[in-house]
C-alpha cells in the first residue's frame, strides 16, 4: 500500500502536465510556460504559433493580447 501511495503522490497535476506539455512543444524551460501561464510573461510569436497549433485553438483566441488588430485601436 505505501509504495502504491508514493507513486500516486509523485504523478503531476493536470496543471503540472499542461505546463510541461507547453514546455516541450515550444521547447523552452519548464520555468518559463509556468509564467506564461500565471502571466507573469507573454510567449514570444515562434512559441505563440506552436502552442495555438498544438491545442488546435487561433492564436488570437488564445492571445488576444498580442493581436494586431487590438494595437490599431
């Protein structure tokens, strides 16, 4: 029973996976998709565009911060 434990308590969080999941597609640090996920920065053009590929949603739903469009305004 308590190596059965120990293995379920090392498993990461569905947070912890989609970060490490952003990390590995745009191949940056895991550190650095942790802040673009609690904000603290924002993912340059190359690792917007390969995350919105990756997940299937337009970029500028994921980032309409960043959208062109918004900076005419």
């Amino acid at each position: 029973m308590t190596s059965l434990y120990k293995e379920i308590k090392c498993r990461p969080t569905p947070c912890e996976q989609f970060v490490e999941e952003l990390a590995g597609v745009t191949h940056r640090s895991i550190h650095t998709a942790q802040k673009w996920v609690t904000g603290a920065q924002k993912p340059d053009r190359a690792a917007r565009y390969a995350i919105s590929q990756h997940l299937g949603i337009p970029e500028d739903d994921l980032f309409p911060e960043t959208n062109s469009k918004n900076h005419e305004k």
